[in-house]
C-alpha cells in the first residue's frame, strides 16, 4: 500500500513559452531530501521560480514552479520525474511507520563507476563539447584525466555514473558512441568503456589531488579576499555577494526554530541552504523563500534537529548562523595560480557528508572557458581533504597560445578569468568583461554572455498560523 509511483512525482509543463513548469512531489520524507530534489533541479538546468513545501514530520509535500535556462534549453522531462523519483523515499507503508527509526539506516543503491578513454585529434573547445555530450546522455562525471601530448591528440579518461544504470548494455553503450562520434567526426582514434577498477579507488583517496600549501591556505580559506594582489578578491560588481544576514528566533513557536535568511540571490542559494541544513542533521517542517527586489532573497524556514527538538543551544546557533553565511556568500572557490610559466586554473567545491559533489561545476566551468575563446591543455578532477571537511577540485592547465591569454597581462588575465568563471557558477549579472578584454573573442561568440539567473521562492501557506 501507499501512493502509487506515478503519483509521488508530477510534472504540468507550462502550456506557453515562458510559463513556468510546475513539479510536484508527494512522499515520505527524510533528512535532506530538499537538497536532494534540488540538487536534481539543478542537474537538469532548471531554475526555480517559487515553491511551497511542508511535511508533518512522516509525509513531505513539495510543488515547485521551474523554467530552462536559457530557454532554448530542451528539458528531458520523463528524465527528470525518474531522477527525482530515484531521490525520494519508498512509499510502502512499512517505510512511513517506521521512517523514523530507519531514515538514519536508509541509503541509496550506489551506482556502479566506469571508465569511459578516448583519444582523439585536439581542436577548440573539445572538452566542454565532450562534457556537453555526457549530460545530455545523463552521465555524472565523477573524476576527470585530459591530457593533450606534444602531436595534438588529446587522451581523456572520464570517470562516469550513469543515472540510468545502464551502462551494462550494448543498446547503452552504442548510443554514447554515436553521440560522441557526432561531436568528435573523424578526429576520433579511439573510444573505450569499462568497468572502473584500482586506478579509480586510488581517485578517491583521502587527497587523491595535491594542492601546493600556500596555493591550498587561499582556495580553501574560509573568508573572501579583499585584497586585488589575490586572484580570488572579488570584483566591484561581485562584493555584494558578501552580504547576507542569517537570524534565529525560538519566540513565535512552541516546537520549531525561525531560521531567516536575507542575502543576495545567486545560482543554487536554495540548494546551498538546503544541502548545509543536511549535512548538519537539520529538518525542515516549513518553508518560504520570497523576493523583496529582483535582487534580493528573504528566506523563512521553520527547523528542528532529527530529534524533534528545537535549536536552543547557543553555541550550535551562532555554529549554524556561521555556516550558513560561509556556504551562501563562499560556495564555490576559483583561484589562478601559476605552475612554473603556465597558467592554472583551480575551482573547488565542498563535498556533502553523503560523498556527493556540487552538479554542473565542471560543465559551467569549461562552458566560461569556452566563451572566452581559451582553450584547454589538460584537466583532471579530484578529492581534496582539510582538517574539516573535503573538497572536490577542479584542475585546467590553460593554453598559453590562444589570443585571449596573449592580448593580455598576467595580472589582468588573471582576475578577468576568475571574475568570469566565478559569474558563470554563481549566476550573477551578465558575465561581461572589459571591452579590450573580450576584443579577440566577441567575433565568436557576441552575445554568449550568462545572464542573471533569478530565484523567486515563495511559499503559499500562512507560517503565521504555525
């Protein structure tokens, strides 16, 4: 017994351009299952517009209102309902009556890891090309190997999950060959899929990536850099991103905790809020996420830990008020370094407690890459860990040759790519650089560049009644 699987998740498309796609969600719940459809919503490029969510401790209820970004994107649909079905809890009966002693015990079946090896003739843009290919098959790309060697081939090791789980299959199989083979044309050598073995588990060792000391005490530091001789120091038009204001009140409930948050809107704040509220062992029983300009987001949560309780210690509120404003306002860090004459570009990410990383960091990245016309040597993705946590980092050994890294200074290339690479992730203002800067690439790609990505959460139910 319990609601049938066709009823737990449902989508209305919107019946004109521009009308926003409603998904509703209507399950058991569980610790984190926001930052896991949320997570899926980014995945799939969706933003979302507004929503409502509410649980009474054993049963969830979510709708949610989403559009494609950009709009031209084509969204897979009957996709996104089985990924966002794959995320939600069982809702026999047995699961409910007993969620509370289980959802602690409850994980998810594991996909099995594969090595996808190619190697291929190199040429502009190949990567994110490739990358392109993989999402649009729903393949997760877990770790990453690109090297280009001195006769212009390109070997790249893909390290995939197939959130179909098909991989196994011939049909599977043939279909990512001729996607690939679509986008690589004759300069294909050879293609190669296999189960992946030690060379992988070595991947996920504790610091599978090493991060030079003083390169690592920057990337991984806790607090933004005002300071312009750092690569990371946010841009005028960024620096507003370091304001934010996170506010807990016990007054105006007997069993829940006011959590209210105002910042400025970004890409993924709903996720980034979510997904640390998760890892802290927080349910939501409530929630409103509202805009009070095109800018700004005031976010009221009603919360309590796993065991029902309130947040009443002091010490684990100003703890959770810390977090909160670190992961919203620092989510992503994108630092330039220089490894000997060569320019390297370094993109790290905080890793959930469950192991998962942030979707599409490594698509947006070679995605701004690819808008300014830079090409990329090599590249690979590994696992990073400090004292408190581990990071996922993104490595790009950039091609001294192309035109834009050539027109440029050092210092100004560097904060030129940081400040565009950092736009495209986070979704704030439109990306453009200085004119001289973009000179040897707006030919290419006039008009390529990210738009503000907007968050307008809303709630319809009266928290005042709570």
């Amino acid at each position: 017994m319990g609601v049938p699987s066709d009823e737990v998740v449902l989508i209305h498309k919107g019946k004109n351009d521009g009308e926003p796609s409603v998904i509703t969600v209507n399950c058991p719940g569980k610790i984190g299952l926001g930052c896991d459809l949320c997570g899926v919503i980014l995945e799939f490029g969706l933003r979302i517009t507004k929503g409502d969510v509410s649980t009474d401790g054993i049963w969830c209820y979510f709708v949610l209102w989403v559009v494609p970004y950009p709009p031209s994107l084509t969204v897979r649909w009957a996709s996104l309902k089985n990924r966002l079905l794959s995320v939600c809890p069982p809702c026999a009966v047995w699961y409910y009556l007993n969620q509370q002693s289980s959802c602690s015990t409850t994980s998810s079946t594991t996909s099995p890891v594969y090595l996808l090896k190619f190697c291929c003739l190199d040429r502009k843009d190949l990567l994110h090309d490739v990358t392109q290919v993989l999402w649009e098959l729903e393949l997760t790309i877990q770790r990453v190997k690109v090297m280009t060697t001195p006769d212009g081939r390109v070997w790249d090791l893909f390290f995939i999950t197939d959130s179909m789980d098909l991989l196994h299959t011939k049909q599977r199989w043939d279909d990512i060959c001729k996607h690939l083979h679509a986008v690589l044309g004759d300069s294909c050598i050879t293609c190669d899929l296999e189960l992946a073995g030690p060379q992988y588990q070595t991947q996920l060792g504790v610091s599978s990536l090493p991060v030079p000391p003083e390169v690592a005490d920057e990337l991984f530091s806790c607090e933004l850099s005002d300071k312009e001789t750092r690569s990371q120091a946010l841009s005028p038009a960024l620096s507003k991103l370091k304001k934010a204001n996170v506010i807990i009140d016990n007054s105006l409930s007997p069993v829940h905790t006011l959590l209210q948050i105002h910042c400025v809107d970004q890409k993924g704040l709903f996720y980034d809020i979510m997904r640390t509220l998760k890892d802290c062992n927080i349910q939501i029983a409530y929630g409103r996420c509202s805009s009070n300009n095109k800018a700004d987001r005031d976010v009221d949560l009603f919360i309590q830990h796993t065991d029902g309780n309130k947040i009443v210690d002091v010490d684990k509120q100003n703890t959770l008020c810390s977090r909160l404003k670190m992961e919203m306002l620092h989510p992503l860090r994108v630092i330039i370094a220089n490894r000997g004459p060569d320019t390297e570009l370094l993109v790290a990410n905080p890793v959930e407690l469950s192991g998962r990383g942030r979707p599409r960091v490594f698509y947006d990245v070679t995605l701004a890459l690819k808008m300014l016309g830079i090409c990329i040597f090599s590249a690979e993705i590994g696992r990073y860990s400090t004292s408190d946590r581990q990071w996922e980092v993104y490595r790009f050994l950039l091609d001294e040759s192309c035109d834009f890294l050539l027109a440029n200074s050092r210092a100004k290339l560097h904060i030129d790519i940081v400040d565009r690479v950092r736009r495209t992730l986070m979704g704030c203002g439109n990306g453009k650089l200085p004119r001289q800067s973009l000179e040897p690439v707006t030919k290419n790609f006039k008009g390529l560049y990210p738009l503000v990505f907007e968050i307008d959460w809303k709630c319809s139910s009266d928290l005042r009644e709570i």
